[in-house]
C-alpha cells in the first residue's frame, strides 16, 4: 500500500528510529489512503487563501536551507491539480534557493494556517523559468501592483501533499483577521456614541431657558 508522502520522508533511518521508540506498528498496520499526487478542492482553497509559506532547499554541501516566502493572499498560485507557481521578485540577492535549486530541483514547502491550527506539506519539483519562457504562467503568477522588481518564476511539479495535526500549532492572527474581528464591535461602539450625543443634546436641550 502506498503511504504517499510517506514513502518520501520516511527513510531506513527513520524507520530504525520509530523502531526505538516503538512507533513502527502505528505505519506497518496502516490501512487509509494517503497517496496524496493531486490537490483535491480542500487544498486549492486553502492554498488560494495563504499569504506565506516555507519552502526547504538543500545545496550542494547537503546543509538545508528554509526560505520564509510572502505576499499578496494568493499569490501562490494553482496551476492545474498538480502544478504550483509563485513569481520570485528581487530580495537581498543572495539566491540561495535559486541556487540550490540549480543543483537539487527537490523541495518542500510548508503552508501553514495559524489561525485554524492546520498544515499543508508539499513535496515538489522546481523548476526556474524565465520570464519569456512561458508568457502565460508569467501573468498568472505576477501580482499586479506588487512594487518590487520580477526576475524569475519558479513552477513546482507536485510529487506528494500530506495534512499534519494541529497538535503544538499555537493559533495566531493577522491584522486583517484581528480587525475584522473588531468590526462588529467597533460597529456597535459608534452606534452607542452616537446614541449617548443624541441624548446628551436631548437633555441640554430640555435645560435650556425658554
């Protein structure tokens, strides 16, 4: 049976070390389905509402390298069922990943949502396009308006997906969800100002002298 993303990850020496710690029957006695080679509507949501996410490289020295990757909600982009792609705009020009890449088209991205305590695990092939090299994955990947300078787009083959529990995922929020949290609050707390200057004007009124 196939464990998907699994069958990846899980190597002889971590297979010797679920065996210490005597994990190894909870994946033998496996019975589910966890080949995971195509992103379902439950992914493309979730993906379509990240605005991050982190993506592990590993050079030709065998260190790993994790890349912290944001913008725009969205800007990682849903190809097809399974192909990603996300532009690459100028940072601090080191182009480790870029580099690492070059080497190893291998890497793992980590989408998290803090706020619902869920992971999404990619496993993937990069490839680096040029600009001209696909004119229409270019303008599905750019983010109109973003005020940075585009070098490259990278396209990622799905090779596995896979969910983590929330267990140890401490729930975060951004500003926007902050603040619209805040907003039917926000909402009835001008309503009530509003009322308490109407009355306040009512009474000063009845205590003026005729």
């Amino acid at each position: 049976m196939s464990y998907g993303f699994l069958d990846i990850a899980v190597t002889p020496s971590v297979r010797a070390v679920q065996a210490e710690m005597g994990a190894d029957h909870i994946w033998q006695d496996f019975k589910g389905h966890r080949e995971f080679d195509r992103f379902t509507e439950n992914e493309t949501a979730f993906i379509a509402d990240r605005d991050s996410f982190y993506m592990a490289t590993v050079s030709e020295t065998g260190w790993p390298y994790i890349q912290h990757r944001g913008g725009p909600r969205g800007f990682l982009k849903l190809v097809d069922d399974r192909t990603l792609a996300f532009a690459d705009y100028r940072g601090n020009r080191q182009y480790i990943s870029t580099g690492n890449l070059a080497a190893d088209d291998r890497a793992c991205l980590f989408l998290m949502d803090y706020t619902r305590r869920a992971r999404l695990k990619v496993y993937a092939h990069v490839e680096t396009l040029g600009l001209d090299d696909d004119p229409a994955l270019t303008e599905l990947a750019t983010v109109p308006g973003y005020k940075a300078k585009l070098e490259r787009i990278f396209r990622l083959r799905l090779e596995n997906f896979d969910w983590n529990c929330p267990q140890h995922i401490t729930p975060r929020f951004t500003d926007e969800e902050v603040s619209e949290a805040l907003r039917p609050l926000r909402d009835r707390l001008a309503q009530l100002e509003t009322e308490n200057a109407e009355l306040h004007a009512r009474l000063a009124k009845k205590g003026d002298p005729e």
